[in-house]
C-alpha cells in the first residue's frame, strides 16, 4: 500500500543524501557559485554603456533564469549519472521504493539547490549593478509564481534526459548538454525568439524556457501582474502536465531497456 | 500454503554483444570502420536453464570462475535484471510480477562495496536504511551492534568511505545489507580481495547470521574453503550452466576414487577444466 509519510521520508532520504554531497564537494561549489556570478555579471556588462538601464537588466535576467531552468534539468540526470559513476545505482534500485517517490526527492533537491545558487548569485548582482539596474517596476509575486510553474515543466525534460545517464553516464552527459545548448538556442535567453530563422522559432513555440522568460521579463521589466500573465503560466503549466507524467513513462521504459539489457552495472 | 523457499526454475538471461575486433590481425583505421559496420552482434549464454532451490536456513554456494553467470545471477535475483524466460520466487512472490515484495526482503552485498565515496559510513548506511524505512537513530544503533560483531571500529563511522580500507569498505556493506533485516540475503564473492583477518570475521559473521536469523543465504565466491566450510549445499557454474550440485561431501565423492585426497577444488577443475587460483580478480 501506497503510504505517503513513508514515500515522504524517502524522498527526504535522496534531499538529505545530495545535500550531504553537496558539502563534501564544496570545493567544487565554490567552483559552480563563482562561475555562475560570472557568466551573469559578464552578460549584463555587455550591456552597460551600450544600452539603458533596462536593456542590462533584460540580460541579467536571462543570464539569471536560465542558470536556475538549466541546473533544475541538469541536477535530475546528474543525481543518477553519479549513482552510475559510485556503483550505488544498483542499490537504489534494488531497494522498495517507488521510482516517483526517488525522483520526486532528486526533483525536490534540484529545486531547493536551484534556488539557493540562483539566489545567491541575485544576491551578488546589486554590488555591480546598482546604478545600471532599474528594479523600480519588479513584481516579484509574479516572478515568484513564474518561476514555480516553470519548475514543473523543467523537471520533466529533467525526467526525460535522466535516461541518457541511465544507458551510458558519458554518453549520457554529452546527450543532455546538446539537449541543454539547443534549450539555450532556441528559447530566447538573451534574445527575442523573432530574431531566429521561422523554421526554428518553431521549435521555441514548445520550449517551457521561452514562456518563462517572457513572463518573467514582463514582471520585472513591466510590473506584469499574475493575471497579465495568464496566457504564458497556463502554457507553462500545460506543458509541466504532459512533461512530467511522459517524463516519468520515459525514464520507466529506459529502466525496462537497463534491466533487458545489463546497464545498471557501475560505471566509470 | 506459501513456500518459504527461493525456487530458481529453468532461468535464462541472454546479453548480447557486438563481435570485438579479430585479435591476431592489425587493422587499419579503414578497415576497423568497416569491421564496426558489418559486424554483427553475438548472443552470450549468461545463465542458461538454471535451476535450484533454497530452504530457509540454508547457505547454498555458487562456484565458478570469472564470467561464468555467477554475478548475472545475483542480479537476477536482486530484481536488477530481466529475466529472458524462467522464474523465480520466493515465499510464493515472483521476481518479476511482484518485485516491489520481493525486494522488501532481499539485500545484497557484492564485490564492489559501492558508497559514495566522499560520505562517511554513516551518512551512507543511513542513506540506506532510510529506503527501508528506518529512522537515523534506528539506523545507527543497529548499524554499530553489526559492525562490532564485524570486528569495525564503530568511532570510525564518521570517517570518509574512501579513507577506509577495503576490507573495512566490505564490513561496511555487509552491515548495510543485514541493517534491513533481509531474509534472503545475496552475497556476491563477499571476501575477494579482502585481507585473511577480515576475511575471517566476514565468514564467521556469515555463519553467525545463520545461527541467529531465519534466513536464506546465496552466496558466490572462487574460494573453495570458504564454500566448502559455509555452505550446506553446492553449485559449480560454467558458461552459464549448473554443471554440477551437491553438498561439499557429495561434490567430492564424485570424483574421489579410494585412497586419494580430494578437495572441492581438485572437483572443480575435473568438473570445469579451469583453475580458479588463476581466476582470482
């Protein structure tokens, strides 16, 4: 029987777990944080001198969200790349649990260390930027609601490219940063998406990236209000429905292909 | 009325494997590209139409050299891989059909250890509890009485896996199985590689669980005194096939004419022509 105080503790079990991680390679952190603050900071100096004040911000925010959307997808298919790497796959597969319930606590942490790195680096960014950010017209409810929707659909793709990772942790790794750069190309992080050739901005139509960002830049470029902005979250929330559910379908049919095949053996 | 024993019946698990390149002739680039093309894939024989049982209570031994299915077979029974055709079960409950049943009672220790290796013993075993439902503290407690039996210094839980030994890695892993309480307990070459003294506290500790516990207990290994002192029966695997089953004393009189001295492992040649002591990982 499905008990959800137990499935809950679980999933805590794999938040725990990464974050334990986490601190045992902050070495490598300090490494991640650095770099974060200065991709952003590099981005929307481009702009200082060139443009106004809310020209730079439109890239910060870029550089910002599109640090957070691609960790949250990145942290999903890391947590097993890792497994694969260590050699525990095997045990946590063998364990009884739900495979919703252990991704669902991989989810959970790519959300709570997207927000922490994110937040941090937002944090750093008015030390650089004081004069040439206008943050007069933010409104951080919408952000805030924007930024949750999104999760969903981006935990999804997260889902999905979990199985490159699960057949084969370096070829997998090179699959999810194609999947990662084309996200970038296509979604319009630091242009508009009309700027693109037709045939591509297709494929922007469907990106979740493309809908954040444009909700986002209206929140704190316009003071977009949540309902101004219903036609993009509802998008988003649309797309986070299909994502997850097929997510999951996927990264089950990748599990059966492991099993029939003998991939879950350590790797690396 | 359920059968409380694991029933392993006519399993079989092909893998298969594109052909390697010809070892005894020098390609050239061209001709490799052109061997990778048309090579086709070649079917392995991992487990082929096994079959055994095992009582509760029992510790029933795998012998066979390196690539012989011993592993695949593990795996099988550790739900970590499919079966091609076959079963089997355990208290009635189907490796396949009811997995998530099946695994609440098993627990494995393989070759490898297999932690995070920039965790302590601790965060790891409790990492791992916490799958099977144990709290941390229950956890820990528990873990610490199965390390002392294990002859591991308990203070050093909180060191990192890596800094530890190997045999101290494999003490690890052995708590982390038995901290769920497994009533089938998988042991995959659980001493390879481990120094004689450890060695000796994994055995002891092994014969000690069937003592204590209800438990059903696979274990494979190359080393023939430790199969033949634990185990009460006795599988010798080659290229997938049980080509041999017995108690150690039956193994032996297969072979043994009057007058000579025959050991577990002068059958296993006869039986297999291999030597494991060349085997050895």
């Amino acid at each position: 029987m499905f008990d959800i105080r137990r499935e809950a503790e679980v999933s805590y079990a794999f938040i725990e777990r990464n974050f334990n991680l986490l601190k045992r390679y902050l070495n490598w952190e300090i490494l991640f944080f650095t770099y974060s603050i200065v991709n952003a900071l590099t981005i929307g100096l481009i702009m200082v001198g060139r443009g106004s004040a809310q020209d730079v911000l439109y890239l910060v925010i870029g550089a910002l969200i599109w640090g957070f959307l691609s960790i949250m997808m990145r942290e999903v298919s890391d947590a097993i790349t890792w497994e694969r790497w260590e050699g525990t796959i095997e045990y946590t597969f063998m364990a009884p649990i739900y495979r919703i319930t252990h991704l669902v606590g991989s989810c959970f942490f790519a959300i709570l260390y997207g927000l922490l790195r994110t937040g941090i680096v937002l944090a750093v960014m008015p030390l650089f930027f004081r004069e040439h950010i206008d943050l007069s017209q933010a409104n951080w409810l919408t952000m805030a609601v924007t930024v949750l929707v999104a999760s969903l659909s981006f935990i999804g793709i997260g889902l999905m490219a979990a199985i490159f990772p699960l057949l084969s942790p370096e070829k997998g790794q090179a699959a999810n940063g194609i999947l990662e750069s084309v996200i970038l190309l296509i979604s319009g992080v630091y242009y508009e998406i009309e700027v693109l050739p037709e045939w591509l901005q297709l494929f922007s139509r469907i990106s979740p990236a493309t809908y954040t960002l444009r909700s986002i830049r209206a929140a704190m470029l316009e003071n977009s209000s949540i309902a101004d902005q219903a036609h993009n979250l509802i998008l988003l929330l649309i797309i986070g429905i299909i994502t997850i559910p097929l997510g999951f379908w996927i990264f089950h049919l990748g599990e059966q292909y492991a099993k029939r095949a003998g991939r879950l053996k350590r790797s690396g | 009325m359920m059968p409380n024993r694991l029933i392993v019946d006519r399993l079989v698990k092909h893998f298969h494997r594109k052909q390697p390149y010809p070892q005894n002739i020098q390609l050239t680039s061209l001709q490799k590209i052109r061997h990778r093309l048309r090579r086709k894939k070649e079917v392995i024989k991992a487990v082929d139409n096994v079959s055994f049982q095992v009582a509760m209570g029992e510790i029933y031994g795998i012998l066979g050299a390196n690539g012989s299915g011993k592993s695949t077979l593990i795996r099988l029974i550790s739900t970590l891989l499919l079966p091609d055709s076959g079963q089997i079960s355990f208290f009635g409950y189907d490796v396949v059909n009811d997995s998530f049943k099946f695994r609440q009672m098993i627990n494995r220790v393989s070759v490898e250890a297999s932690f995070f290796k920039r965790l302590s013993s601790e965060e790891n075993l409790i990492h791992s509890a916490r799958l099977y439902g144990l709290s941390a503290r229950d956890a820990r407690e528990k873990a610490e009485k199965i390390l002392v039996r294990l002859g591991f210094d308990s203070t050093r839980m909180d060191e990192m896996m890596e800094d530890l030994s190997r045999g101290m890695q494999q003490k690890i892993a052995i708590a982390r199985a038995l901290l769920t309480s497994p009533i089938l307990l998988l042991l995959d070459e659980p001493t390879t590689g481990l120094d004689p003294k450890s060695k000796r506290d994994v055995q002891r500790f092994i014969s000690e669980i069937r003592e204590d516990h209800d438990v059903v207990v696979l274990l494979t290994t190359h080393d023939m005194v430790e199969a033949e002192t634990l185990c009460d029966h006795i599988s010798i695997i080659d290229n997938g096939k049980f080509i041999a089953t017995g108690t150690p004393k039956e193994l032996i009189a297969q072979i043994s004419t009057q007058g000579d001295k025959v050991t577990l492992e002068d059958v296993f040649i006869e039986l297999t022509g291999k030597d494991l002591t060349e085997d050895v990982e």
